[in-house]
C-alpha cells in the first residue's frame, strides 16, 4: 500500500493517496473542490448579465403576463424587476385588460402551462371584480378546479360543473369541494350538508367532512344558512412615514398586565377608537375594541383567549388553557414587529389578500385572512361557537420579520382570540 502524502496547499493539513494527488496537482479533494467552486463564482460574476423582458413592453396585460410566468432560475442570468408592482398593475387594468388576459390564462392552461393559467387566475380573482367564467369553463372541462380562490362568486353553469365532476368521481375532490366553498351559494351549501349526510364514495376518502370545507372561503352551515367568519369591509394597514399615522388605532402597545403563563407583558394585538366611523362595520358596541394577548404565548398551543367586560377592559379568560410547551421564561422575546411602527388604514379589498402564496402585504383590519397554514378558526371557550376574524398582522410586511398575528372575536360573549402561523 503506497504511503499517503501531504496536500500541497500549505494550509491544509490533509494527505492524500499518490494516485489522488497525480491526478489532483497534489491537492485533497477539498482543496480541489474550493478552487473549483471559486473558479465558477468568478466565471458567473464575470458572464452574468441583466435580462428586461419589460424592455419596451406598455401593454399592461404582456407586463403581467411576463410578471406572472416562472422562470427556470439560471446564474448568468439576473432578471430587471417589474417596473410596476403587482397590486397597481392590476389596479390600472380596464375590463378589457381583465378579459384578454383572462383569455391569456385559458389559452396558457389549453398550451400545456397550467402554472401559468393557474397564476394567472388567481391574482386577477383576488385583485380584481372581473368575471372569470370564459377561463373557468376552460378550467372545468378539464376537470381541473385549481387554485380554489379562482373559483370566487363563480356563475352557476360553474358550479353546477363542479358537482357534476365531483358526483362523476372525476374530480380531485379537495380541489373541487375547496373551488365549491370559494363560490359558496345556497347550492353549494346545501351540496355540502347533503354530502356530509349520505357520505359518497368520493368523501368516504377525504380526512373532514364536506361542509367543513366551507372554512377555507371563511363561512360556515349554521342551521340553513351560510354565515361569513370574516367582514366584507377591509382596511389594510400600512406603514408611513412618521407623523402621518392613523390615531384612532394602536397595535400591540404594551399593558400593565402580566401573562398568567410566561410572566411576559400582555399587549393589545389591536386597539380601536370605535369612535372613528370607519370601524363601524365590525359591530361591536363600546368605546374601544381591545384585542388582548401576550405575543409570546400566542405562537404555541391553541391560541390566547381575552375577554372585553362591561367596562371596556380586556383580561385574559379564566378558560384559556396554558400551551402545553412554552419557550424557557429566560429566554429574551423580540417586541411584536408592528409595535411603535407608524401606520394608516386605507380601504382594500376583503379577498385582496386572501392567497398566501401571492406574499402581498397583508396586515389588515376585517376582510378575509391570509392563512399561511391550513384555515383555522378557534372556537369561543365560553359558547364553543366558531369566532369570527377581525384582523391580522402579517409581521413580513416589515423588513428582517416573518409570522402573522391573527384576531377572532365572539361577539356575543365578548371574548377575543388570538393565534400565529408562521412558514
Ligand atoms: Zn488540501
Ligand atoms: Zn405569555
Ligand atoms: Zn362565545
């Protein structure tokens, strides 16, 4: 057995077989490896170029088209961003706008690219009012009833092609009952409770019942009827410069309250001056809306429970249940990002940010919840009555933070929640 001997790069201490080092100058395979890998960043450096595919494009469907199609990620090649971002691109579209590149979208999903189709249906069912029924009946006829969320206030014909599918045993039965509950009319809703009565064959393979598909669109079968968990009004909360900020909000500002659990101090995830006539349409009757929760404890277990008393004042609820586990009390917790930031309150649309994989901003008061796990409504701990969504801080909207922050409210026993979903 021939002796090992010493990599010729000074400051490795490896050795190495003389085969290896005939046929490696003398270097280790490590050694090798590094110069390699520095041989290829220079390469890239020196040969990358800058590509605009928006270079002289103006018609505004081309610019979503190409903002909207995947690339293969290629290291010589570093793509120049949209000169417009996706939510005023969309904003600045006519209906003609939204129906060529509706047709876009079908002729995309007929070509063989249905991630292309499929981008392209969901941000124009979530960014804008357009009727998508030319698309979706493309989408239909293949059986195909993905992304849900396209599915939005879709026509009868629509649905009635979904149920078809499904009942044909065609049909990918979570996409078909989740594009159903995007649509959620008195169909749809007596489809599920019948479904969730005779138990087909097709449900018989799914892990929850029909109507509890209902969720993720933010309702649910309450006796007959259809009831929403979230409010058709939304203002989004964005950051501004100081000085211009909204005052009859606060977010997460510290109380004097201790957390019953990790001693840390509670905090209002929201504080509305219901005052302001602008949150009128959460109904909720007081001086203010006090969301109380302790930010740390929040992110584990089921979520933390509050309760509003008669005076206005929010204390934690003598039925919360302490999270299984929880972060040694030690352990320093960052402040909640949304805390002392500067912010307004603009009117939006409740769905506009509804589809998590869109990474729109999304903090927001009413509208729907951008869930970034599957849909999850707590239950009230004093009527075990599902709580409705009331807001959300969606702490990536602020640089170097990730995790939303998401209020529920029963309004009848004036009991808040709070919950987290993080990636
Ligand atoms: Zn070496
Ligand atoms: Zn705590
Ligand atoms: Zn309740």
């Amino acid at each position: 057995m021939s002796e090992r001997i010493p990599c010729t790069n000074p400051a490795c201490g490896n050795t190495v077989l003389p085969a290896t080092a005939a046929a490696n100058g003398g270097l280790c395979a490590p050694c090798l490896g590094a110069i390699r890998k520095k041989e290829r960043e220079e390469y890239i450096r020196l040969n990358r170029r800058t590509v605009n595919l928006y270079e002289g494009v103006t018609d505004p469907v081309e610019i979503a088209i190409i903002m909207l199609s995947r690339r293969r990620y290629d290291p010589l090649i570093a793509y120049a961003p949209s000169p417009v971002s996706c939510e005023n691109l969309f904003a600045s579209f006519t209906a003609s706008d939204g129906a060529r590149l509706a047709e876009a979208a079908a002729q995309a999903f007929d070509n063989g690219n249905v991630d292309l189709a499929e981008d392209i249906a969901k941000t124009l069912a979530t960014l804008t009012d357009y009727d998508l029924t030319e698309m979706l009946r493309v989408f239909v006829r293949a059986d195909h009833h993905w992304p849900a969320i396209a599915f939005r206030g879709a026509k009868p014909e629509i649905r009635n092609a979904i149920i078809l599918s499904l009942n044909a045993g065609q049909a990918n039965a979570n996409h078909a009952l989740s594009a159903l509950a995007w649509i959620g009319d008195d169909v749809v809703r007596e489809s599920f409770l019948k479904w969730d009565a005779e138990v087909p064959a097709w449900v018989s393979k799914l892990h929850v019942a029909p109507s509890a598909y209902a969720e993720e669109a933010g309702w649910k079968v309450v006796g007959d009827k259809r009831c929403n968990l979230f409010h058709e009004e939304c203002l989004a909360i964005t950051q501004v410069p100081e000085g211009n900020e909204d005052a009859s909000a606060k977010l997460f500002q510290k109380t004097e309250q201790a957390c019953p659990w990790c001693g840390n101090s509670l905090s209002h995830m929201i504080d509305l001056d219901l005052s302001d006539p602008r949150f009128s349409f959460l109904g909720f009757t007081g001086p203010r809306l006090l969301v109380l929760t302790c930010h740390a404890c929040t992110c584990y277990g089921g979520g933390f429970f509050s309760k509003i008393d008669h005076e206005g004042i929010a204390v934690p609820h003598a039925l919360g249940v302490k999270p299984e586990w929880l972060p040694d009390p030690s352990s320093e917790w960052g402040a909640p990002a949304w805390r002392d930031v500067p912010f307004a309150l603009t009117p939006r649309r409740a769905i506009h940010s509804a589809d998590w994989c869109m990474e729109l901003k999304s903090s927001q008061i009413g509208g729907l919840p951008c869930w970034v796990q599957d849909s999850e409504y707590p239950k009230c701990p004093e009527c075990s009555t599902t709580m409705q969504f009331i807001a959300q801080l969606n702490q990536d909207d602020l640089p170097g933070h990730e995790g939303t922050y998401y209020a529920f409210l029963c309004y009848s026993c004036r009991t808040t929640a709070t919950s987290y979903q993080q990636t």
